[in-house]
C-alpha cells in the first residue's frame, strides 16, 4: 500500500473509530462545501456508479457488486417487504429498498450511502450490529459509512427512511 | 335510532376490539407512541420523533447534535425524555416551551434549525395519516365525540401522553441499592453538585451559565428568547436522569464523556472524588426504562403488524 494509502487508511480507522460503540445512531451533517469533490483511492468508483433498481423484497433484490458504486432507484416504502422491520421504517412517503451482498472473505466491510438513511444488514441469525459509522471524505457526497464484520455467506442489505427515490451506494473492504 | 346512537354503534362495530377496549387515556399513549416513531410527521418521510430521541440513550442519541431532513446541522444536544412529563420549562433553553403540547411543534414546523422540516406542509400530516383507516380508528378512540378532525392540535396532545408515560424510576439510586463507592459519591454530589442538579430528576429547571458570557459565540443560549444580556449563555440545568447512556453532553454536545462534563463545572474535586460522582451517576441508569417495550417502535397496531 503506498503511504498515502497507510495515511489514508488510519484516517478512516480513526475516523470510524470516533464511532464505534454509537452503533446504529445517525451521522453527524455534511460540512459546508463550495463545490463537490471527487473521491480518490478506494471510493472512486463512487463518482461513476452504475444503475441498478432495489428488490421490493428479498426475493427481488439485486446483487451489490463490492467496491462498485450503485446508484439505486428505490421503492415507495409501503410497497416494500423487509425480511427484518427496520428500527426506523420510515414514513409513507419515504422510499427504500432490497440489496444482496455476496462476501467471500472474512473482513470487516464498509457499505457507504450518499444521505442518512437507515441500513440494515441482515445474515442468517438475523440484524447485524455495526462496529462503527461515521462519513465520507468530505463535500464528496459519501453521506454516511457504516461497518460491519462479516463471514463468507449471502447477506440481505435493507435500506429505509430515504428521503428521495434514488441513493448512492457502495460496499467495500475496510481498510 | 338516533343519528348518534346509530354513529356509535357504526364506530362499535368497525373499530377492532384491541383498540375499543382502552380508555381515553390509554388510547392517546398509544397513538402517541405510533406517532412517536411515525417518519410521515417530517417532509419527506426520514424522520421521526426517535430518529433523535433512541430509547436505548434514555431517548437521547449518541452524536454532538443531530441535523435535520435537510441535512441542516442541529444546534443544540438531543435532550433524554426520562419524566420529561414533569418538566417545565423544556429543551435547553426556551422558557416558552411550557408544555409537551407546545413543544411539539418546534421540532417539526421549526426552522432554527430545521428539523422535521414541516413548516408551511402542515396540511400534508392529516393527508398521510388519514389515509391509514387503522390511524382514523386511533384518533377516534383518543378524542372521542362528534369533533373527528385530524389535526396538529390532536397530534400534539397525544404525543405529550406518551411523553408523559415515559417515567424512570427504578434505577439502582430508585432501588436504595448504591455500591459503596456510588454512596460515597451521592454525599460528594450532594456537596457539590445538588444546588442545581437537585430533586427527584436532578435539576432544578433554572438557566444558569458556567463561564463568562462569549457575544461571539453561536449560541446564546437563553438571551436568544429574552434578548437581556444577564442571559447570554445560560442554559437550563438538564436532568442527569440515564445520564451515563445520553453522552455526549452539555448543550452543544462538547463535552464527550462525563469526565469533560464534571470538568467544565470547575469544581476542582479531587480524583477520586470525580471517580466516585461517575460511579454514583452511573447508578441512575434505569435498565427497565431503556428496555421498556411500552416505549419503543411499536411492532402492531389495531391488532395488524405494521
């Protein structure tokens, strides 16, 4: 890993780490920014992410390719059937969706969002907890990043309570 | 038939069994609690009441502040609600929020900052709502009587019910049953703490302010609502009431843990001192409450999982 990446990559440890232990609250607001600034290294896919629709159920859901950015049209929430109900549902007219994460190696992994909704990912034996949650790099757009550690198997990502149709999302190794 | 006999006998037979068998309070918690956690009181449906106030943190959160649908940043700490039911005034610092009633509108109309992000969509909440028969059920059963309006008016008076059922009162402190170290620490906080952080929530509902007056600084505190200088940056005394769960603390969320919180009174205890107030404020966690299935996301309503 180049230098930048070691500096790089304690910077996200640090920052992830500010959090751990406020599993499951939000993230703190964007910072003011004059324009948008593309992220670099390992988050640069996200200003090219490719298009995909989230399932209305489990059934339904597309696969989440790791490392690349989606941006995913969502679903009107009442049409949408969790496998587990998420801890913030979100209101009638909020939007959410169903993805599939495919892992092949135990790691800890980051699935970052371009706002503040509600993640859920669900394993065999149900919710998992988060280990940490903070933000992106800053005025990228990456809104929020939540970690969890995760075992080779399929897993179930829910997202809930989005404001918009339409979010960004993005699941790669931590660091 | 009468036409209200016959309207009564209509609501009888329509409303299920589940929610005809509560009384009026009763039945005003309940839809408080659905409101409670309700994402259609904010703009777009993002956010609830408990999107900021988790049960889990005494109904506070765990950032500094919490922004709003607009992504707005928030000004001030999210506040536990612990007995909130026998407080007045409320929130930080703003002497006329005298009721939950009120102040159930700062949140979701109010601007400085935005929070739910309800202002000038007020109309929009009975539209979402009423279109749920099981919520008209609610209402009806909550206000009974020939006013069926859905209104903010209802909204308001059914939140501060459930508010007013979120009571703590059975933490170790509750329950007599303190550690040594914890009763050592109760007679150093009575020493040096209680003059505002005094009776049953510990706090004595007064403005106060622990540093010199700052013009510069972004919040004001209570001068922001009175406009008189002796008020620059005084702050309501909060409740310490779960208080080891509603970190950060101080009104801005500056303060990470109760060490910085201790601290910044400038008290000057000695170590152990500190160390024991910690331990003793630890005993105010009440375990019951922040587990309370009565106060969290309700999983049915009408007698239908949601």
């Amino acid at each position: 890993m180049p230098k930048n990446g070691v500096i790089m990559a304690g910077f996200w440890a640090a920052a992830l780490a500010l959090w751990a232990g406020q599993v499951w609250a939000q993230t703190p607001a964007a910072p003011a920014c004059a324009a948008p600034v593309a992220p670099s290294g390992e988050y640069a896919p996200w200003t090219n992410p490719v298009a995909i629709k989230a399932g209305g159920d489990p059934a339904a859901a597309p696969l989440l390719p790791l490392g690349t950015a989606a941006r995913v049209t969502l679903i009107a929430t009442p049409k949408v059937k969790y496998e587990v109900r998420p801890e913030k549902p979100g209101g009638t007219v909020s939007y959410g969706g169903i993805l599939i994460l495919d892992i092949t190696k135990n790691s800890s992994y980051r699935i970052a969002l371009s706002s503040a909704a509600w993640l859920d990912v669900i394993g065999k034996d149900g919710a998992l907890r988060s280990t940490a949650h903070g933000h992106g790099p800053d005025c990228t757009g990456i809104r929020k990043v939540v970690e969890f550690p995760l075992q080779p198997g399929r897993y179930t990502v829910q997202i809930a309570a989005n404001g918009a149709d339409e979010i960004t999302v993005m699941a790669l190794p931590s660091p | 038939m009468k036409p209200i006999f016959a309207f009564l006998a209509l609501m009888a037979l329509t409303i299920p069994p589940q929610v005809l068998a509560q009384n009026r309070h009763d039945a005003r918690v309940a839809l408080g609690r659905r409101l409670f956690y309700d994402a259609d009181l904010s703009r777009d449906g993002s956010m609830s009441c408990a999107t900021c106030h988790e049960q889990r943190h005494g109904f506070s959160d765990g950032n500094l502040v919490h922004p709003g649908v607009t992504d707005e940043p928030g000004r001030r700490n999210v506040p536990g609600l612990a007995n909130v039911g026998r407080f007045s005034p409320l929130t930080w610092a703003d002497p006329r929020q005298t009721t939950l009633e009120k102040q159930a509108a700062v949140p979701v109309f109010g601007t400085h900052p935005v929070e739910m992000g309800m202002a000038g969509m007020q109309e929009q909440i009975p539209k979402r709502l009423g279109r749920d028969p099981c919520y008209r059920q609610m209402f009806a059963a909550a206000f009974p009587g020939h006013d069926q309006k859905l209104d903010f008016a209802k909204i308001s008076r059914a939140l501060a019910d459930f508010e007013r059922s979120l009571i703590s009162r059975d933490a170790p402190f509750d329950r007599h049953r303190l550690s040594p170290e914890a009763t050592v620490g109760w007679a150093a906080f009575r020493r040096s703490c209680a003059s505002c952080h005094k009776g049953p929530d510990f706090t004595d509902m007064a403005f106060h302010r622990l540093s010199p007056p700052d013009p510069a600084a972004p919040d004001q505190g209570l001068y922001e609502v009175t406009g008189r200088q002796a008020d620059r940056g005084r702050i309501r005394t909060p409740s310490l009431r779960n208080v080891a769960v509603t970190g950060p603390y101080w009104h801005d969320g500056s303060a990470p843990t109760l060490d910085d919180a201790i601290g910044r009174h400038g008290l000057n205890l000695a170590p152990d001192k500190t160390r024991a107030i910690k331990v003793f404020l630890n005993a105010l966690t009440d375990d019951k409450f922040l587990n309370n299935q009565a106060f969290s996301l309700p999983q049915t309503a009408c007698g239908v999982k949601l």
